[in-house]
C-alpha cells in the first residue's frame, strides 16, 4: 500500500518593534541604537511532498522559497 502527502504553508515573518524605530534610543553615555524603518517582512513559502510505501519506505521531497 502506498500513501502520498502533499503539505504547503506560507508564513509572514515580521521584524521587532525595536528594530523598525527610526528614533535614536541613548541607553547611556556612550551607547545607543536606532532601527531601520524600512526593513520589510519575510514571506516563506514552503512545500512537501511526502510518499510511504508498505509502511517501510519513505521518500520526502521539501522545497522553501523566502523573499524580503
């Protein structure tokens, strides 16, 4: 008996608040930090192909795409 799967997802993956802030923050003296605004999400797309054969034998195929 064989069996076949196919999964797909997509996720959006966004940055931190900190790290958009364009403001400068002075965390004391000599060290601050500030982000960076236009930083934009990542978006993934992922798809599995999966195959089992008499519950021994078992394949899987995985491809990701990611754009920023």
């Amino acid at each position: 008996m064989a069996i076949f799967s196919i999964n797909y997802s997509r996720r959006i993956d966004r940055q931190r608040m900190n790290t958009l802030n364009p403001f400068r923050i002075y965390v004391n003296l000599y060290n601050s930090y500030a982000g960076n605004p236009y930083l934009r999400p990542t978006i993934s797309n992922n798809l599995e192909f999966n195959y089992l054969l008499n519950e021994m034998i078992s394949f899987t195929i995985f491809a990701l795409q990611t754009k920023k």
